[in-house]
C-alpha cells in the first residue's frame, strides 16, 4: 500500500468533519448566549477549511476542486460576517457546481476531455487491450462518441448540483445575514444538501461510469475483469 493510499481519509469521517460538525455548531451556538452569530460563523467554518489545509500539507497536491471548496468557504463565511444579501448566499451556492460544471463542459472541445482525464484513464482501465479490441472490432469512432457523450451526462450532474443548490438556499436560508436564525438555517441548509444534493450527484455520477463500463463490455466483449487493471 502506497503512502498515499495511507494518507485518505476515511469518508465518515470527512462527512463528519465538513458536515456534521459545522452544521451542529451553526444551528446549536449562534446564539449571544453561547458563541454569538459570528464567531460560531467562523468556528463553523474554519472546519472545512482546516480540513481542506491539512489535506493540501499531507498529499502536496492542488486539487482545483478543492480549491473551489476552499473560496465557497470563504464566500459563506464572507456573506455572514459582512451581513449582505441572502441572495448572494444563492448565487454562491449555485456558482461552484456550476463553475465545474462549464469547466467539465468545456473540456470536451480540448483534446482531454474530462472523462478520458479522470475517469477512463490507464490508472483504471487495462487501455492497451480496450484499444486493441476497440480497433479490430471497428469500433474505436464509436466508442470514441460515447466518451463525448459521457463528458456531457458529467457536465448535466454538475448543472443538477448548481440548480439544486439554488433552491435549497433561496427555501432555506431566508433571515438576514448576521443573526442568529441565518446561522440555523445555514447550519440546516449545510446538512439537508448532503441527502438531497451529494448524494443524488453521486449516484448520477455512478451512473455514467456504469454507461462507460458497459460500452465498453458491450464494443469490445471484454469481461469485467479484463477492462479493470488488476490490483
């Protein structure tokens, strides 16, 4: 096992800690008997972006969608210190997804698309033998095409995540920015987006490298354990 693979978090506990934590603080002590609206603002936040510091320390790597975390982060809190317009809270929320989304999107007119960037990739797939199978069953134009379209079916998780973000805030968070009720229904709208949002993402997400897998099965009548590399 690389040291790498030593250094991942495990996912309850990153749920935990950008999730749950965050989300108890901001609902349970924005009150001025406890910390207040803006110091649980920040205590709440200074969670994910701790925890988004640290992973940067430990695998030396920049991840650009971490990094949009890390300015969404810093956005919120921004919003709730400086006591601006909920609506601006919406335009954040919806702004992130959909900045990757665009980003996703305009990947498939480059010539690494983000799909043959990330996902069918040589770190996973046996990509000598598809190829190879690809090409003597006449297939590679084709296959080829489904990548496209998988980089599109990507994209429209993200534009679903920006949408979905949109709504929730502007349902959710309808006090003004600065007080206690804001910091609840930040809290609220922290924890609600994980069911009703992540979730669903991931599961779309899932979904298309179901569509990849099973092209692939299908173009090439390689078995799973041939696509896959073995680990």
């Amino acid at each position: 096992m690389s040291n790498k693979e030593n250094k991942k978090s495990s996912p309850l506990f990153e749920i935990l800690f950008n999730v749950f934590l965050p989300s108890f603080i901001l609902m349970k002590f924005s009150g001025d008997e406890h910390l207040g609206t803006g110091l649980a603002l920040i205590v709440a936040l200074s969670f994910p972006i701790a925890y988004g510091g640290l992973e940067l320390i430990r695998n030396k790597t920049f991840n650009f969608i971490a990094a949009l975390g890390f300015v969404s982060v810093l956005l919120t809190g921004g919003i709730g210190l400086f006591e601006l317009d909920t609506r601006w809270l919406a335009l954040k929320e919806a702004l992130i997804p959909g900045v990757i989304g665009l980003a996703v999107l305009g990947s498939t007119f480059t010539r690494y698309p983000f799909i043959q960037k990330f996902i069918f990739t040589p770190a996973l797939f046996n990509m000598p033998l598809i190829q190879e199978r690809l090409k003597d069953s006449g297939n590679t134009e084709r296959f080829e095409r489904c990548l496209m379209t998988s980089n599109y079916l990507f994209a429209s998780t993200f534009a679903f995540s920006s949408a979905m973000n949109y709504f929730l805030a502007t349902w959710i968070v309808t006090s003004p920015a600065g007080t206690a009720a804001f910091n609840e229904e930040l809290g609220k709208l922290t924890l609600y987006s994980y069911p009703i949002i992540a979730i669903p993402s991931l599961l779309m997400m899932m979904g298309v490298f179901y569509y990849v897998w099973r092209q692939i099965r299908v173009m090439t009548s390689l078995e799973t354990g041939q696509i896959f590399l073995a680990k």
